[in-house]
C-alpha cells in the first residue's frame, strides 16, 4: 500500500492494468479516478507499472556505487555548456526557481535514446556511459525505457479524461526530451543556510514517475497549504502532473507544490537517493492551452508557447541554464 500520512482521502493508488487490461468499465473507472486525483491535488501512487522491482533494485544498487565514486571521478562525467541535460551535477547547481540557494543534492541524467537515422532530426546530446560503473548507464538505460511506456500509458488515461483521442501525446512522447535523474542527497555536515534538500518547487514536465526513494524527506503542499509527508512503497510509483501539462490544460489538472527536507539534526550524517524521471515531449509540442479547458469560469491564464521555449524558460529560472 501507499503510505499517505493522514493524506488518505486525497491520494490515492490506481492499478495500472485496470486501464492496460481491465474490462471496459475499469478501463473508465481508472480513468476518471485518475483525472479526480489530478484536478485535487496532482499526484497518484501507481502499482502494476511496467518497471519492475528486479530493475528498480538493481538501478538503486548502482546509483549508490556510483555517487561513493570520489567527486573528482564524477566530475569526469560533468559536460559544460549543455545546461546539466546528460551527464553529472554537482552539489548545489540547481535551485528552486523562486529561491537563489543552491539544493544539496547532486544527480545524473540519461536521455533519450534515438535511431541512428533521427539524430539529425531531433539533435539530443549523447547519453554518456560511467566507465567506472557500466551498470548505472546500463540499468539507467533500461528504467528510462520502463517509465517511459508506463508514462505512455498514463497519458492515454489522462487524454481520455480531457475528452481527446487516447493517442493524443503517443507520437509528442515517442522520442521527447525526456529525463530520468539519478539523485544523491548526501549527509549534512553543517547547520545549513537556509537550504534544503530539494526546495519547494513544480515539475517542469509533462508528468513525472517517481521510484521510491531510499528515504523519507519528500513532501507536497495540500490545498489548505499544509506539508503533507508522502513516501512510496518499492512496488509503487508515485505519479504527478507537471508545469506543462497544467498550462496544456489551463490549470484543469494541478502541478501540485512539493520538496524534499532536510531529516532531523540526529538523521544528518544520513544519504537519501530518489530517481525520478521527467516525462517530457518534443520541443515542437504546442503548450497554447487547449479549447476545451477555456471557459468563461476559467478564462485563458497563460500565453501560447512551445515545449521547448517553456523548458528553455525554466531552466534559466533553476540556474541549470545561463541567459
């Protein structure tokens, strides 16, 4: 089950083979939960996804074996001038966007995979692989693929529930920009200065599927403006609407407010690690909001723009990008 922390009537765990393999009245029974949780409070715990808990512990197991690598090993794998998209991070570069501290986390990103024949096209960087532990890159490589087709089957859930085709976001989806990200939280050695783990902060994409994480410390915002502690269980992803599928959809589906804190002082000397991946579409995805979510009740709140633009915007906003 889902550990909610007294958020039991708001999140809620969906069964994804409901929709994949249930009968025709499951199939809309998830899909209508699902779009309620959305428009609540912006997160779901998924269970019977297609990544499994072999993968995910292997995946964890490498992710530690590569942050114990010293930093000057890993700052091997730092690429400059591509704004953190492939490759290694270090402490505190990124943060929130409405804050200037650094977040005291570092991470990894692989990206998308793309035919040989498409490079050109789409002009993605390379994922670069760890020589000192090929199994981060190899299993990396193999979440990436297991999230994105269970990210393939959640936007079919969500299209059905804006009244458009299910395949709707298939081929925006197909070879995005997406990312998944390997994260470090590492122990704290000093009273920090006003820094978190991982401040408060909306996603920038699409959805994000979330592996549980090897500790507590997440947290999400509630409506009555309460931090709320939410932790998933191994066999569970926790899924939740990002910033471009908020303006996609004129705010009908909520891009919830959530961070990571800093564990009590005694907890310090302790590492967290938590994987997410970053669902996003292709550049040239329209994010002008979509007709049928314009009412007079709910009147346009943002100006048309491309997925691309958006991304390019925010990552100058979190400091991973320079004007």
């Amino acid at each position: 089950m889902f550990n909610l922390n007294n958020m039991s009537s708001t999140i809620i765990s969906l069964n994804l083979n409901d929709f994949k393999n249930g009968t025709p009245s499951e199939k809309q029974t998830f899909v209508q939960d699902l779009g309620t949780a959305y428009e609540k409070i912006g997160f779901v715990a998924i269970f019977n996804h297609e990544l499994s808990n072999e993968l995910s512990a292997h995946l964890y197991k490498y992710t530690k074996d590569f942050y114990a690598l010293p930093l000057e090993t890993k700052m091997k794998y730092h690429i400059t001038g591509i704004a953190g998209q492939r490759g290694f991070t270090s402490w505190g570069t990124e943060h929130s966007k409405d804050s200037k501290v650094g977040d005291l986390k570092e991470f990894y990103h692989f990206g998308q995979e793309i035919p040989e024949n498409l490079k050109s096209k789409f002009g993605y960087y390379e994922n670069i692989s760890v020589d000192e532990v090929p199994e981060f890159s190899e299993y990396g490589l193999k979440a990436y693929a297991a999230l994105q087709e269970t990210g393939k089957y959640m936007l079919r859930a969500i299209a059905l529930y804006l009244n458009l085709d299910e395949m709707y976001f298939d081929d925006y989806i197909q070879y995005g920009n997406s990312i998944l990200r390997p994260i470090h939280y590492g122990p704290i050695k000093d009273a920090p200065k006003n820094a978190v783990r991982a401040g408060q902060h909306e996603d920038i994409n699409l959805i994000t599927l979330l592996m549980g994480a090897s500790a507590a410390g997440l947290e999400v915002l509630n409506k009555q403006n309460n931090w709320i502690a939410i932790t998933a269980l191994p066999n569970q992803l926790v899924v939740n609407v990002g910033d471009m599928l908020q303006r996609l959809t004129n705010n009908k589906l909520r891009s919830t407010t959530h961070r990571v804190v800093n564990p009590p002082k005694e907890e310090w000397g302790t590492t967290r690690f938590s994987i997410p991946y970053f669902l996003h579409p292709v550049s040239e995805m329209r994010l002008d909001c979509l007709e049928s979510c314009v009412t007079p009740e709910n009147p346009k709140a943002y100006d048309d723009i491309s997925a691309g633009d958006f991304l390019t915007e925010r990552l100058i906003e979190i400091g991973l990008l320079k004007k």
